[in-house]
C-alpha cells in the first residue's frame, strides 16, 4: 500500500477539459471547510446563484451547481423534465447527444433521433421536420457545443424552433459556458446544464444547471417521482432555495463551491463577452500555427467552437505516441478522437484559463517538434510563426 | 453582484458532518489539476483504491469512491441491485432508514419496512422475523451508524441474517467508515457506502462505496438497465476498473480525490484501530463532561456512536439560540436534531480529524458558558473537570 503523498505532475491542460486551474480557483478552495447550514455558507450559495445566473444569463432562480459533474446535470435535466412515455426529440452529431439518448431510455422516455455528421452543427431544417411529424413531443434536446467534435450548433435557432411548437428544450452547455456565448433567457432555454472544467476553469465535480419557469411548472407538476432521489430539483430547491429556511437535502461539496465562486468572481471581473472574445481570439491564432503545419479542421469554419480544436491526425502518424510525447516531455495534454473519430483526430482545448497565448505558442511548438520528430517534413517554428502573424493582426 | 472572495469563518467543527478538515488534507487538494486519463492519476486512483480497500477491510475489486456525496452513494447501492418489483427490507430507525425507502420506492422497488424507535439500535429479532416472513426478499439495507441519533446497529449480526436467509446486505456506513469498526468481508457485506466528510475529515462530495463479488454478479446479470446512467456501475467499472485501457465515462472530480488520498493515508498512518480506539477515547470524555452537565443522551449506552453525541435539549431552554451562540461567539458548529427529533436534541460530533482533546474541552466549556448564560443553573468548569478526571483514567 502507498504511504506517500500523491504530488501531480505540473501539466498545461489542453485537452477537452479539465483545463488549467489557476492558483487562484486552487487557493479559494483550500480555504477551511465549514458546515453546509452555516448561515456564513448560506450567504456564499447566494452569491453563487448570483454569479451563475449573469454567467448563464438567466434570470431563472432555479439556477445552481448540481454536487456532482456535468454527467450528472445532464440526467437532472432528464430525470426532472421527462417522465415514462414521454417522447423527446434529441439531436445527435457526437458523443454527448449519443448520451442524452441514453438517459432518455433509462427514464422510460421514447427518445426521437435526429442525427448529423460527427463534426457538424446539428441541422434545424430537420429538428423542424421532426417536430412537424410528432406533435405530441414534450422536448426538444441538443448539444450547443459538443465537446467530442467541436462542432458549435445554434442554440438559438434551435431553441425558437422548440418554442414555436410549444415544446421544452434541453441544452448541453459543458463546453459552452464562459467560452461562448450563452443567452439562456434571450433565447429562451428552459433546460441548460454546464460543467465547471471547461470554460470556467473551476476544479471538476460540478454542474451548473438553470430551468426556466415553465420548466420548474413541469417539474412542480409531475404525476410521478422523480426516479432520481438524489437529483429530485423538487428536494434540492429546498436546500438553495430563497427564503431563511433551508432544509437539508445532502452535504454540499463544500470546498468545491468555493473554487466554483472564485472562478465566477474571475470571469464576473473580466466580463462576459471580454471572455467570449479571448476565446475567439486564441483560438485565430492556434488555428493558423495549426494550419501552417498542414493539420485540417473537421468543422467547417463558420460551425467551429473556439474553445475546442478538433485536426486530422496526419497520415501515418501514430496518434496515441504524439500524445504520449506531449504528455511526457513537454508536460502537455490534448485529446483524443472518441467513438468513431477515435485514433483519427486530435482535440485541441483552449478553456478558460487555458486560452493565452503562452499556452498557443507553446502547444504549437511542441506540436510542431514531436510531429518533425516522428518524421513528418514541417519546417521548424512555420506553426509559431504564423500564429504571431495572426496575433499581430 | 458580490464582488469580494468569499473568507469563510475558521470554524470548529462538531456537527455531524463535515467535520475539522486538517491542513493537510485542504493543501493536497490544491494541487494542480490534471486530467482524468493521465497515467499519473491512474496511478493515484490505483493507491486510492488500495487504501479505500483498508479503509473498509475488504478486498473487494469493485472499492471505490462515487464522484457525488454520500446520498448519491446510496442511491448507487440501490439503482444498480435492486429492479422493478423487487423487495427489499429496509429497516428505519433514523432519517436514512426513510431515504432508504424513498431509494427503492423509486427504483419500482417494494420496500417491506421494519421500524425500531428513534435512537435505538436496528432490533435483530424484528428483522429475522421479516426475512422468515419474506423468503422472497432480494435485499436487506440497513444504516450502520445512524447520523441522525447516533445509534449504532450490529452490522455483523444484521449481515449475518442476511447471508442465512440468503439476500443481499446493503448497510450505510456513512458515519461509521474510520470512527467504528466496520469489516467488509469479515461480516459479508454486498455493498456499502460512506461519505468522506465524516470520519474520514475529508472534504465534502465523494462517497466510498464497495460491491461484493456476489453483489457484482447481481449488477452484472441485471435484467433491465440500471435507471441512472451516472450511477450505473457497469459503466463506472470501466473507468475505475483494473486494466491498463480506462474507458472515459464521466470526468472525475480530480482535486477531490487528491483530498481522500491524503486523508485515507492519514488514516493508514494511524492505523484503523488505533482510529476506532481514539473515537471511543474522546467520546468518553466528552460523555463525562456532557453528563457532568446534567445532559443526558438517547441512545443506551451499548447502542452508542462514539462520533456521534445526540442529547436531550435541557427544559426551557432555546435549542436554536444556543447553536446560534456557539456559532457566533465560539466558532463552534454542534447539529440540530432531524424529524422528530428536531428541536429536542443537539447532535455533537466527533468525527476524524475533529475527535481530539482540545475539540472535546473547547466544546464542554463553550456549552457550559452559553447554558449558563442562558440561566441554566451549572457550576462553571464542572464539565471540563469531568471529562479531565475521565482522561486521567
């Protein structure tokens, strides 16, 4: 049995999330741990909700972190809005979709499936198709950014379409949040879940979730429980509800809302569209040291997440030894294709605190001397090169 | 919006949970991040295991730690062996006996309950004579430690029962897990969960769970899919599992888990029943002082919780002002009863890291000071003069 403590190798986190924590976030989380009632703690869940509803821009009060990862607040979403027979429209063009599908089957929910090419926006022609044939849908679910391809779909659209046939919609904001923009309430989202390891940069183990009015009336008026107790949004508004009382419903992650607080203060100070913008802006850079290397893009431009930089892993390479040699000697992570894209592409995070151009210059750099390294004829700094040539505008 | 950091109060912990965290517990914590599929936290999950698997006192290949609280641990017992139309005998003696049932109520699950009074232990007799009455009983579930008396049942009779009568064991050691002995193997339990924020001193949000191979067979040979994709540990396996491939299933709360290694070492350093032994040691000093203050406890003496302190609110005397006092005067949080019990008695834990001398003193004469400030008639110093003369021997 091991009897010392674990020290974590100091990486620079460009995968698909966790992205870089500042020490910051780390420090506000090592803070002393205080009761979940402790009205001091109360107050900090306040301004918690406060942070997150200008990061969400939402004016829902149902809106708080779920004491668990963003897996968990997509099946919040479910569990809360669907119940048996229920029938849901989901959009599929990755991973994430794929999953929604599966938490709609395991609430007894009949799942409709839309499907696009991995590495595409979800098609609102089709959603419009489907929502046309089964007038009796309740929802309509989608991927805004789907972390698996990097493809951005319009949520906006997306959510008009599920108004104008009077049905609720479920948005999968993970990857979204804080790098993106978001408009919960100006587009009308009733559903939305996020994660705290992506664009905000917060310690994972989170999931920030809001639900609109009408989606609390559908979760207020359920016929049957919800078969989640431990995700039941009628226990939890209990406990982060308004009002001096709160009941107890399960102990808090205390520490971890800190971090989350802390990493809210710091995009509240930066500004959310200066946030949006930051991301845009790197991910310009990273794009062109990554196209001067020959590496192409599986979204089409005008369909790509800043935040999430999916490349074709050139002919002949082993990938998984790229990565494995960025891990190693240049204490870097980027990820690795999932499903059918898995051994195929790259996934190349700039999220949050991640997205400067030391990490750019330094992910292209490396990038660049491991691909030479392996073989493949680049000449030695084109990808830096060309990213400041961007910078400098 | 809040603008400032949040500074929580440096507060002393003996509620029932979260108890003291130590420093080094919170600075492990705040390391870097990394991700959740590097070798090197392969590696840490690997050594977490191995001393989850000490923890517990089982060798069970299926130990470790759900990525949510201890609620979400209970649920994960119950989603993945119980299926529609199963019963389970559920014995409530405390606040999560109930949940216990609301766990299986939601599984489709038939709950047949055995009810034992409120600070008492789980009564054996009732429960053989439920499982003669129920030969067709999947499951017996019952709370170790009961959190909201602080009674402590026999897990190893109850267990025993349970494997004559041939039904699965699912037992809540939530409280128990490094304050009470609790042998996984030796008493044949199938499957058990706890929370790090008790005895553990660990942060709160993590909740350890262990499966026997026989409660893993159950999972694996399920008829229907367990309702919660989160939770179903079929999945989960993949992930935590041996073998040199980790399928990604959710991302795990990285910097948690940094904080359950170092506290799970310190636990090893001491030694588990050097642990249990220190529990019993300050508990009984705290018992003199309680007592010396005229307080008297609701559970029987050979029923008790060393970590767990539930006493009768004294006549007349404002149970909610009085924490609210320890709160804001000392810094010292103590719990408030739950249900029934809710405005009788005061819970005073003593839990992990916060089971010292100094808590035990600290927390005698701040209740003495507030009491008698209250006009209760104690002689000042009396209580901290018992529990010394109990240390003394």
């Amino acid at each position: 049995m091991p009897t010392q403590s674990f020290q974590p190798p100091q990486r620079t986190l460009m995968g698909p999330g966790p992205s870089d924590v500042s020490a910051r976030v780390l420090l506000a989380m090592a803070k002393p741990t205080i009761g979940h009632l402790d009205p001091a703690f109360v107050t900090m869940m306040e301004s918690l909700k406060g942070l997150l509803q200008y990061a969400m821009q939402t004016k829902n009060t149902l809106t708080l972190p779920i004491s668990a990862p963003g897996s968990a607040g997509m099946e919040a979403c479910f569990v809360n809005l669907l119940e048996p027979g229920n029938k849901v429209i989901i959009c599929e063009n990755g991973v994430f979709g794929g999953r929604m599908k599966e938490n709609a089957l395991r609430c007894g929910a009949q799942p409709i499936m839309i499907n696009d090419d991995w590495g595409r926006a979800v098609d609102p022609n089709k959603v419009e198709a489907a929502l046309n044939e089964h007038p009796d849908a309740k929802a309509l679910a989608f991927v805004q950014a789907e972390t698996s391809t990097g493809a951005l779909s319009d949520a906006q659209e997306l959510c008009a379409l599920a108004q104008k046939f009077g049905v609720l919609s479920i948005v999968d904001s993970v990857t979204a949040l804080g790098g993106t923009q978001l408009q919960v309430d100006a587009w009308g989202i009733d559903a939305c879940y996020s994660g705290s390891q992506k664009c905000l940069s917060c310690v994972p183990g989170l999931s920030p979730v809001s639900f609109s009015e009408c989606a609390q009336a559908v979760i207020k008026g359920r016929s049957s429980k919800v078969q989640s107790w431990f995700l039941d949004m009628n226990l939890i508004m209990s406990y982060w509800g308004t009002g001096a009382k709160r009941a107890y419903h399960h102990t808090a992650p205390i520490n971890s809302l800190y971090a989350l607080h802390e990493s809210l203060l710091m995009l509240q100070a930066e500004g959310l569209e200066n946030a949006w913008a930051r991301h845009s802006y790197h991910h310009q850079a990273l794009r062109a040291g990554l196209e001067a290397m020959g590496l192409r893009f599986i979204v089409p431009a005008a369909e790509r997440l800043p935040q999430l930089n999916s490349i074709t892993v050139p002919e002949g390479v082993d990938e998984a030894l790229v990565r494995k040699r960025l891990l190693e000697d240049y204490q870097l992570e980027i990820g690795a294709g999932l499903g059918p894209l898995a051994g195929k592409i790259w996934r190349i995070g700039l999220m949050g605190y991640s997205a400067n151009k030391r990490n750019v210059l330094y992910c292209l750099n490396s990038l660049e001397s491991v691909l030479i390294d392996l073989g493949v004829p680049l000449s030695g700094g084109a990808a830096v090169k060309a990213a400041l040539a961007e910078y400098a505008g």
